[in-house]
C-alpha cells in the first residue's frame, strides 16, 4: 500500500512524485560546497553550512516563482480522511 501512496494524487503529479530531479540537484550542491572547504572543525560548522545552502535554495526558488505543482491542480488532491488506505484503517 505504500509503495503505491502516489496514485491518490492525480495523475498530472505522478512524474513529478517519481522524479528526484530536485532533491538530488540540492545534494549535489551541498556536495560541492562542502569540497570547497574541505575539513570541518567540529558539526557546529557542517550544520551551519548545510543549512545556509538549504536557505539559499529556499530563497532562491521563493523569488522566482517556481512551484512543482499549480496551485489549481494541488486543490485537486484528495483530503486525508478520503483515502482508501486511511479508510480502511479507521474501520
């Protein structure tokens, strides 16, 4: 059942769900950061620099615009209590 989770969503979003296009291009871009300083003195400082890439990601795809789903077809998704898998397990 959760192997196939995506098929509640509508089928417009199923490529998209499929895809990790966008989580391994953010991984690819800590990588390199991370090559650049080479050595880290303590987890403080790895913390600070994932999350600094992670905020610059963030404010980058905010200012322009990007969304992986329109807001039209995301009001298209089903509510929570609609699923059959949740159905059958509140029975």
């Amino acid at each position: 059942e959760d192997v196939l989770a995506f098929r509640h969503f509508p089928k417009d979003h199923w490529r998209k769900i499929w895809s990790t296009n966008l989580l391994e291009r953010v991984n690819e871009e800590i990588k390199r950061r991370t090559r650049v300083v080479g050595i880290f003195p303590n987890d403080a400082s790895i913390t600070r620099l994932v999350g600094a890439v992670l905020l610059e990601q963030h404010e980058h795809w905010q200012l322009e615009g990007r969304r992986m789903f329109s807001a039209e077809s995301m009001a298209t998704i089903p509510e929570l209590g609609d699923t059959p898998s949740l159905q059958a397990l509140s029975a």
